[in-house]
C-alpha cells in the first residue's frame, strides 16, 4: 500500500505545470535541431547551386568563344562557300534563316532571285551583318543542306591529314581489285552457261559514233581516239547487249594495267554498277570496290575527290538502271558535275538517253560489230571445233539467204548476241539463227531442256506454276522498272526452279538480304515479251484481261518507240497472234491520237476504244513526222521479227496505208531490207518513202580478214549499192518516193546510173539537193535520170546557166523550191518561170534578188494559174521589187492558198496594197508576213490589214508584221480572231506586247476561242514576269499547243513564280513538243524545274535555252 502511495505521488509531481523556464529552453532546443537540420539539407543544394553558376559561367564564355569562331568560319570561308554552294543550297538556307526570323520576305526574295554567285555572295554579307545567332543558324542550315560542304569547309586546314601514301594506297587498291579474275572475268549469261569472257583474251574492239545533242552523227571513233578525246561529262548509249559493261570495264582495266597514255592522267578510276547504287557515294564505292570499313573514312575520301578535281575517273554504268532517288550523290556527280569536278563517263540505253543526253559534253553511241569483230569473238569464246562449226553455219545461212548478208549482220552486229549464239552451239549445234528473239527462245529453252535433272524432284505443276511466276516478274519489272528481285517476290514459288535452271540467278555477297537478278536486261525483256504473248493469246478470260491490262499502260508513241519497244519486239517475235494485237494497239495510239487501247477481249474482242478520262495527248493530224516516222519503223522491226512472215503480209497491209518511212543509207536497219523483202504489198502501201542518199561518207569499208581489222579502198560511186538494191528490180510500183542527195563533194557516173535505177519504181519523185556542191554543173544529168518528178528543191547547193535551164524547162513540175544561194540572181530560171505552167508551189529563200528580177518575176506570175503557195523569204535589197509582187497577187494568182513573205522588205505601201485586196483571194487560209518592220508608214498599213482580217473566215494560219505602235490593234485583232475557231498558227513576233496587253491576251486565251492553236509566236516582246504569268497561266487550255516561242533578244531575268509557273505550264500541254526560250536567264534550280517537267512530257519535248 505504501509503494502504491510513493508511485501516485512521484506521477503527481511529473505531470506538475511546466514554467516559462521550461518552455525557453524547449525552444532553444528545438530551433538548435532545426538550424542543424536545414544546413544539413541546404548544404549540398548550396554546393550544387555554385557548380551551376560556375557551369553557366564557362558554357556562356563557350558560347561567346563558339559564335566568335563561327563569325570568323564564315569569315575565313566566304570564299569557298561562294564557290561551294549551289542554288538549291542557297534557297534552302535562305528558307532556313526566313523561317528563324533571320532573313526579311523582301530579303529572301532580293537574294534567290539573283544568279548563284551573286545569291551565296548576297546571303553571306546578310547574315554576317545581322551578327553571330544569324551566323550560327547559317552554319546549323548548311550541315543540313549540304553537309559535303560543310564537312569539307570544316577540314579545309587539316586536308594534309590524307597523305600520298593513303592516296597510292587507294590508287592500288582500284588497281588490284581491276587486275583480279573476279573483275576481269565473268559468265556473261550466268554460271548455268560455261562461257567465260576474259577482258584479256576475248574483248574485241569496238567502234563508237560520235554524236552531238541532236542525236545526229559525226563520225566513227575507236575507243583509243574516244580517250583521247574525252570530255566531261561523256555519254555512252547503245542497245541491249551493245557491250556498254564490258566497255567500261575494260577501259579500267587499261588503267589498271597501265597500257594507255590517255589514262596515264587520272590518279584514281573507279567503276561503279549504278543498278546496284543504294547510298551514298563512298558508301558505293566501298561496297562495289573496296571494303566495308576502309582505310579512308567518307569525309577524307570526298576530299580526295575534292582535290583530284578531272584527275578522278567515275565509269558509271546503266543509268537506265539508276535509282536516283536512292543515290543523289551519284546523281548530282552526273548532272551537278561543276560541284565535284571530277570526270564522268555514263552508260544508259538508247531509251532512256534523253535523261541524260542535254548534260553530256561528249556524246558516243556504240556501232555494230564489223564481220571481221564478231568472227574474231567467236574464235575467242569457243573451241576450234565448235568456232568452225558455228561460222561454217552462219556461211551458209548467208549464202541461201535471198538478201545476202542480212541474216548474219543481224546476228552478228551485237556483242551479246554473237555470245548466245556461242552458248547454243555448245548445246544445240544444229539451230538456224533468224532473229533476236531466236536466239533468246533457243537459249531459253536450252537452259530449261540442260537442267532438267535438277529440278527432277520437284513437282511439274510447281515447276510450271514457277516458270510462270518467273515470266510474270519479268514483265511486272519492266512496267514497275524494277531489276533486281527479292525473297518476298518468291513467296508462293519455288525458287530452286528458277535458279536450277538458270532463268535467274541468286546474288548475296555483302548484302543483308540476297538479290534475285536475270543474267541481263535484255534477257527479262525477253522473258517479259514470252509471258505477254502468252496472256495475250491465251484462252483464259483472266488471262487474257491481265494481258490486256499491260497493253493499256502502253498509251502513247514515245513509249512504242522506246521504253517498251524491246519488249514489243519479243512478244511479236513469238507469236503470230500477238504480233496481230500488237499492230491494232499501234493503229489505235496512232488513229485516235489519246490514250487509245485495246479494250478487253472479254468485252469486245475486235474492237479498239479511246479511255475516256485519259491525259491530253496529239490527234492524228499534230503528230510529228520524227514519232510517225519511228512509229512506222518500229512496226517494220515488229514484222521482221514475228514469227510466220508468209501468214502475215496481207494482214497489215492496212496499217501502213497512208503513212511514211524514212531511211538513212548510211545505215539501213537489216529489218528494213527484210520488210522490202518479205513485205512488197506493205511497202507499196506506203504513201511515201523518204530516201536520204548522203555523201560525205566516200569510201567503203573492206574487211580484211587475215588481219581482223579494216582497210579504206576509194569506191566509184558514192551512194551505196545496198540502197539501190532495195528499190531495182521491183514487181510492184511506189507511191511517191522523195531522194534527199546531202553533202555530196563529187558526183560519179555510176551515182546518176544508180539514180536512175533507184527512181524507177517511183510513181511520183521528189529531189532534195542540199549542201551539195559537187553536182553542180551536173543538175542536168541528175534530173534526167529521175523519171516522173514532180517536186524539185535546190538547197545550199550552187547552179550553173545550164543547170537553171534544165530546171525551167521541166514543165512537169508542181514544186520549185530554191533556199540559201547567195552567189547569184537566178536571172535564167525567173525568165523560165512563165513556161512552168504546173507548178503549184514557188518558193525562193535566202537568195539574191534585186529590184529587176523582182519585177521580173511578178511578171512571170501571169501564167501560174495553178499557183497555191506562194513563199518569199530572207530576201534583201528589194528596193520597191515587192511592191510590184504585191500588186501581181490579187491580179494573177488569185487562187492562192497559201502566202509566205517573211523578212523580204515588204512595206507599209505593200501591206497596204495587200490589204485593199485580201478579199480577191477568197481561198487563202496561210498568210505569214513576219520579220517585217513596216516602217514610218507601218502603222495605218497594219490597222488596215487587221480590220480587212473579217473577209478571210477560213484562216489557218496567221503571222503578222510589226511596227512600233502595233498593239494599239490588238483588241480589233482578237475580235476578228474570235471567229477563226480553225486557226492553228499566230504570230505577234516583236509586237510591243506589255503586262497591259497581256492581260488582254490571257482573257482571250481563257475564253478558249482558239481550241485548235498549236503554233503561238510571241517572241521579243516586252512584257515583265507578272505579264509573262497571266499569259502561262492560261496556256493550258489550248490543249493542241506543240510549238510556243518566247524568246527574246535582251536578256531576261525570269522570276522564281514564273519558272514554277512555266514548268507547271509545261507539264499540263501534253501535246506540246518544243519551246523557244532563248534569252531567259536561269539558274541551276532553274534548269533543274524546268527538265524535271520537260521528262514528265509524253513526247520528247526540246527545250531552246541560250
């Protein structure tokens, strides 16, 4: 109890009230532990603070030091990025600093506006005037941009880093790499096929024709004078098999080996297969050449190429093959060469030449082998027994065949094809080569019938299904231009099918994914051609329709011509059938003048439709010759090829009526000598056959086959004897036949002889004498050997007193043309004109002419009463010698049709005197009176002959002159143009056009008055870029446009908005095929727009730049 007592009373006493005392010292007891706990806890944060402050410190003074050195790298570099940087660079960064606040609109406008130099010079100063966050941004938008340059200006001081011995050491690396037998040997038809073509021992030498932009011939070249003659960027085009590859390859090799002193400048070489281009430069070249981690890095190996400049070769092959948008580097190499400067020489097909052809300095097509080449290829790819075997056949072929040498030339003029005969004699020594597709049907079939055991354990419905599949990548490749396959395009197939048999071949080194390739291109268009005969034929409505589809996507005369001629070919060279579709596709696209097709079998089997919504394309009627002219040859090269000629002559006998052909002599097709061979109904279908006989080639090649090379022997005559042998001795009559003789320096006997044989089958002659000064004094004997005449033109070519004579005494004559003579006045033939009383077209261009012989010859006009076209051109130091034609018209020639007096000196009184008499001439639709300046009285002569335009409803064409004040009539013009719908040509040439008028024109040409216009000259005239915009804008709706002229004599600096508008313009004209834009100035983003739409063009527009 006690206890109990002490404890309740020593609770008592704790529990008693605490003093202030007590409280003051809790307090301070408290705030000790807080001050305690909160310098423990700021401590580090104050720690960390510091550290921050001293962080700032030195990153604000890096910054300071950075955009000081930036400031001094644009400095210091201003020079080399001047030079460096293009005009896609410039815009881009211009765009760059405009979206940062950097650059105003007005400045961004002011510096891409200006040429490239002028423009980098321009942004440069900008920007290092605006400070250093406008440097730095500059030089953050370049790294983006092009960060070659950058890169490049980045290392400019440490280029010494790359020694000579890491340049020799690269330089050896090529030359090693040239000299293996993986390089220098290779199985030109795959592995399957035991030929192997050794760049030593088996290349034969091949000859080049030199060409200019033209497309046109300039002579032969060996491959030695080529080098010699290089320049860059050098094109090289040629067919399928044409030995392009092996070409290039060999022309590294010589470098390799150090065997030719053309070569001997360029310190590196390198070879590259642009079909297998899929990055970067370097990173190409490692992987094609070299190794996957070389020695050099990239931005050391682009210095080298930087500083070797000419002195580093790039042969690039298969630009037809190129996927650009993988590989822009390699791209901007070939078509921005001035950036790298290195030298270039570029492979592609004849198709896909006009990608390529405006940029090439130097432009080489590769010839035919000769006899003597191919023979020699033969002996060095096959055994002695077998190269017997095979040439002993090919004699006889030759011998048996009724146009000798034909069969043989067309196997032997391709280096590919002269090999698959090779692989097939080794297998099938008895095979009768004819034509191309021959050859691969007879390879195809041997590959399949050699390799049968190895696919022994597959079944046959999977083997056909795959050989199937195989023709169907092959024909899908081609429409989607793809080459190289993939596993996923195998998915449901056997691949073991398809590469046991050699149809395609498997490739994996240094790839992550194997690639699935035919051995050539020319063999998947083969393989394509055999599926697309075979759907097309089939009896299979699905089939059939697939086949069809295809046949669709082939809607216009470019791609006939080109892009799928190859796989055309083979599909008629198989089937009989095919070739019979074919033919009616090609008549549809040429009669309908669209987008016309076959439409499916299913639906209507023997009828041909226009697709309704298709793009813009020409009528029949605006195609130009060139497109007919090749469209008629590719049809002959269909028909050589097809396999039953007895079977098809009378079939496409209606396909050829009323068109033309046109043939070269200097290399006539051996498809042309088998279509007069074969085909003598459709040759005389033709309405007319153009013959160009050109003599500047006056010397045969005579092979020498002892020496396997050539020898020149002078021959007797200058035209050939191959051509004559096409039109002698023919059981039918041609239509009409037009000889071109050009360039002749001599004219033999045994030519005006061949003359006379070639002109005999003729029903109706046209002669063409160009540039030809050797027959003159011989026109005589020319004319009496060409039997039915009825049209003679006499160009560049000088006339004797007998030779005028013999001229005005063909009474026959309805045509007299005389251009480009300069020597004399023509006196003799102007007293003949009265006695030519057929002649229903005169023209006489650039001659010399006076006052006398004027009104001499307004004279002679009485009695032409069957005078249509009437052309005076490019005549001087008439005096008052037109004013007397003039007034000659309305009172002679009033059945006139046509009246062409340009640049001729005609006067304000002439035009007047026209004028007043326009309404007598009630049949005249052609009236082109351009390039004539009217003078002090040209103003009231012109306003009378504008308003006197509503007496002549039926014009087609239309080209006035000019005078100072002329667009004051403009208004009254387009008024009486409102009710000429039919008009297709205009001419406003030098008229004081400004952005007024062209308002006033852009109206009108919205109204869509002139829906048939295809011919629009508006050259020299004064309108700015805000004029030039309202006229492009409306330009697309004359749809039937083909030829529009805007040059002009002073420079013209065009805006950015009208080079876009331009090129928008260009591609929305489907039918347009050449402009005139002499004078405009463009920069290289410029020419860049303007080609991108140009290629997007159906037909091969031409694009006049100065």
């Amino acid at each position: 109890m006690a206890e109990a007592v002490a404890v309740a009373q020593a609770t008592e006493h704790e529990m008693a009230p605490l003093t202030r005392q007590d409280l003051k010292d809790l307090k301070e007891d408290i705030l000790r532990s807080m001050s305690s706990l909160v310098t423990e806890l700021l401590t580090p944060i104050q720690i960390a603070i510091a550290e921050m402050r001293k962080e700032i410190r030195e990153t604000a003074k890096a910054a300071e030091e950075n955009a000081e050195q930036t400031l001094e790298f644009i400095k210091s570099n201003s020079v080399y990025l001047i030079e460096g940087m293009g005009m896609p660079t410039i815009k881009q960064i211009a765009d760059d600093l405009f979206a940062k606040s950097v650059l105003s609109d007005e400045e961004t406008d002011t510096i891409i506006q200006k040429i490239r130099r002028d423009a980098a010079r321009s942004l440069i100063r900008s920007v290092l005037n605006k400070g250093e966050r406008a440097c730095d941004l500059l030089v953050h938008s370049l790294k983006k941009r092009d960060l070659f340059l950058y890169e490049n200006l980045q290392g400019y001081r440490a280029a010494e880093k790359i020694t000579q011995e890491d340049l020799d050491c690269l330089a050896q690396d090529l030359m090693d790499f040239y000299q293996y037998p993986l390089f220098k040997k290779f199985h030109p038809l795959g592995e399957e096929i035991d030929i192997v073509f050794d760049l030593t021992t088996t290349y034969t030498d091949t000859l080049l024709w030199k060409k200019d932009t033209r497309n046109t011939r300039q002579g032969q070249k060996t491959l030695s004078e080529l080098l010699h003659e290089l320049e860059n960027p050098c094109i090289i085009e040629g067919e399928a098999g044409k030995g392009k590859t092996t070409l290039l390859k060999k022309i590294a090799l010589l470098w390799a080996n150090e065997e030719h002193p053309s070569l001997k400048k360029f310190k590196l070489v390198f070879f590259i297969r642009l079909s297998g281009a899929r990055s970067g430069l370097y990173e190409t070249v490692c992987e094609q050449l070299l190794t996957e981690h070389y020695r050099i890095c990239k931005a050391d190996f682009m210095k080298v190429l930087s500083s070797l400049r000419e002195k580093a070769l790039f042969l690039l092959d298969g630009y037809d093959e190129f996927v650009s948008q993988s590989c822009q580097e390699i791209e901007s190499l070939i078509k921005e060469n001035h950036r790298f400067k290195n030298t270039v020489i570029v492979t592609t097909r004849t198709e896909s030449m006009s990608r390529v052809r405006y940029i090439g300095s130097l432009i080489a097509e590769t010839g035919d082998l000769t006899k003597a080449s191919a023979r020699q290829l033969v002996r060095n790819v096959l055994e002695d027994k077998l190269a017997k075997g095979l040439l002993s056949q090919l004699d006889t072929i030759d011998s048996t065949s009724q146009n000798s040498g034909c069969q043989v030339d067309n196997l032997m003029k391709t280096p590919l094809f002269v090999i698959i005969a090779c692989a097939i004699q080794m297998g099938e020594p008895t095979f009768n080569p004819h034509t191309q597709t021959t050859l691969f049907s007879t390879l195809y079939d041997l590959l399949l019938e050699r390799n049968k055991p190895k696919i022994r354990e597959i079944g046959d419905e999977d083997s056909f299904l795959s050989i199937n599949h195989c023709g169907n990548l092959a024909l899908k490749g081609l429409f989607d231009n793809k080459f190289d396959f993939h596993p996923e395009d195998f998915f449901h197939v056997k691949e073991k099918v398809l590469l046991a048999t050699g149809l395609m071949h498997k490739y994996t080194v240094q790839r992550l994914k194997p690639v699935y390739r035919f051995f050539h291109k020319a063999f998947q268009e083969y393989v394509a051609g055999r599926r697309l005969s075979r759907l097309l034929t089939s009896q299979k409505d699905e089939e059939m329709a697939e086949g069809f589809g295809y046949l669709k996507q082939i809607d216009n005369i470019p791609d006939i011509i080109s892009t799928y001629h190859n796989l055309l070919l083979y599909t008629c060279g198989t089937s009989t059938e095919a070739t019979r579709t074919i033919f009616r596709h090609l008549s549809a696209i040429h009669q309908q003048s669209s987008l016309s097709v076959l439409c499916s079998p299913s639906d209507q089997p023997s009828e041909i439709q226009p697709m309704k919504n298709g793009r813009n394309g020409l009528d029949g009627k605006s195609l130009s010759a060139t497109s007919t002219n090749s469209l008629v040859e590719c049809a002959i090269n269909f028909l050589y090829e097809s396999v039953s000629k007895s079977t098809m002559s009378e079939v496409f006998e209606e396909f050829f009526h009323g068109k033309s052909l046109y043939i070269n002599t200097q290399s006539i097709p051996v498809y042309i000598c088998g279509f007069f061979e074969h085909f003598s109904n459709c040759v005389s279908a033709l309405e007319l056959i153009r013959l160009d006989l050109g003599g500047c080639y006056s010397w045969r090649d005579v092979e020498d086959e002892g020496k396997g090379c050539l020898k020149m022997n002078p021959q007797k005559t200058v035209i050939s004897e191959k051509a004559v042998a096409l039109f002698f001795n023919w059981e039918r009559n041609l239509q009409s036949l037009e000889i071109t003789l050009r360039d002749f320096n001599r004219l033999e006997k045994g030519d005006i002889k061949y003359l006379e044989k070639i002109c005999c089958s003729a029903s109706s002659l046209k002669l063409h004498i160009s540039r030809s000064p050797g027959i003159t004094g011989k026109v005589k004997e020319v004319l009496k050997s060409c039997k039915n005449m009825q049209d003679l033109i006499v160009e560049a070519t000088p006339l004797t007193t007998e030779d005028e004579q013999q001229i005005a005494a063909m009474v026959a004559l309805k045509t007299i043309e005389i251009k480009d003579l300069q020597n004399d006045s023509l006196t003799v033939l102007i007293n003949g004109i009265p006695d030519l009383v057929n002649v229903e077209k005169l023209v006489f261009d650039n001659i010399e002419m006076n006052e006398a012989t004027a009104k001499q010859l307004a004279e002679g006009f009485k009695n032409l009463k069957k005078l249509h076209v009437l052309n005076l051109s490019h005549l001087r130091d008439l005096g008052d010698g037109m004013t007397h034609i003039v007034k000659s018209i309305p009172l002679c020639l009033k059945g006139l049709k046509e009246i062409h007096l340009v640049n001729c000196c005609l006067s304000g009184t002439a035009v007047n005197i026209l004028a007043q008499n326009l309404s007598s001439l009630c049949n005249l639709y052609a009236l082109n009176l351009s390039d004539n300046s009217l003078g002090n009285d040209g103003k009231e002569a012109l306003h009378k002959l504008v308003d006197s335009l509503n007496v002549l409803p039926k014009m087609k064409e239309l080209m006035l002159p000019w005078e100072d004040k002329a667009n004051s009539r403009l208004i009254k013009l387009l008024r009486h143009l409102e009710r000429m719908p039919q008009l297709t040509k205009l001419g406003l040439k030098k008229w004081p056009i400004t952005d007024s008028e062209a308002g006033i024109l852009g109206t009108f040409f919205e109204k869509a008055f002139l829906t048939d216009l295809q011919h629009l000259d508006m050259a020299e005239n004064y309108m700015t870029s805000d004029g030039w915009l309202t006229i492009l804008r409306v330009l697309p709706n004359l749809q039937k446009i083909t030829f529009l002229d805007f040059s002009r004599k002073q420079t013209f600096q065009p805006s950015s908005k009208l080079v876009l508008s331009l090129s928008h313009m260009i591609t929305q004209l489907g039918s347009l095929q050449e402009i005139n834009l002499t004078g405009w100035q463009f920069d290289d983003t410029d020419y860049r727009e303007i080609n991108s739409a140009s290629s997007s063009c159906r037909n091969e527009l031409q694009v006049i730049i100065s």
